[in-house]
C-alpha cells in the first residue's frame, strides 16, 4: 500500500476515535478496545521515520483522547493504557486542547 494512503488511514481512524470518545458524545465503551487495538495495530506498521514525523500531532490527537476516555474508564483501563502507548510527549491539559494552529491555518 502506498505510504501516503497508509498514513491518511491511520490519521482518519485516530481523529474518528478522538471524536467518538469526546466526552460530551454519547459513546459504547464495548466499541473501545477493538478500536485501539486496530489503532495500536496500524502504528506498529508505520515505520520509524512516519512515525517521528507525525508523532507530535498523533500526541495532541490521542492525548485528547486519552484525556476524555480516562475520565470515564479510569487511568488503569486497558484501552487507556494502549493509547498512552503510543503517545511519547506530554499529554495535553484537557480534552479541549485545540490550541495548535493547523498547517493551512499559518499562510
């Protein structure tokens, strides 16, 4: 598969799971763990370099993401823990921690 497709799959699930898990959305807490372990899955197949391009937004995403769903699982929830996994920098201060400007948002 070409990288470029590879790496807009795995964006799109990342953001679809942040999304789902945000906590003012109603959500099924038995979707959870197959969707990390999907999530857990695709970045073990990015490779290295992928990966530490990307690592700083995937940071921001999932760290919102952990932030929602430890609120309602809890901090030693299994589903918690995988996505803390693949976070290497600090977690954002809340689940709406937006502040980044996006790319096409600094011309």
């Amino acid at each position: 598969m070409d990288i470029y497709n590879e790496l807009y799959d795995f964006a799109a699930s990342a953001g679809a799971f942040e999304g789902y898990a945000y906590p003012k959305v109603k959500m099924d807490p038995a979707y959870l763990p197959k969707w990390a372990d999907h999530l857990f899955a695709a970045y073990q197949e990015l490779s290295p370099e992928v990966r530490d391009k990307i690592q700083g937004a995937l940071d921001r995403t999932l760290g919102r993401t952990v932030k929602g769903l430890a609120s309602v699982l809890g901090e030693d929830d299994e589903t918690v823990k995988k996505l803390k996994s693949m976070i290497v920098g600090d977690l954002p201060e809340t689940v709406d921690d937006f502040q980044k400007e996006k790319w096409f948002e600094q011309k």
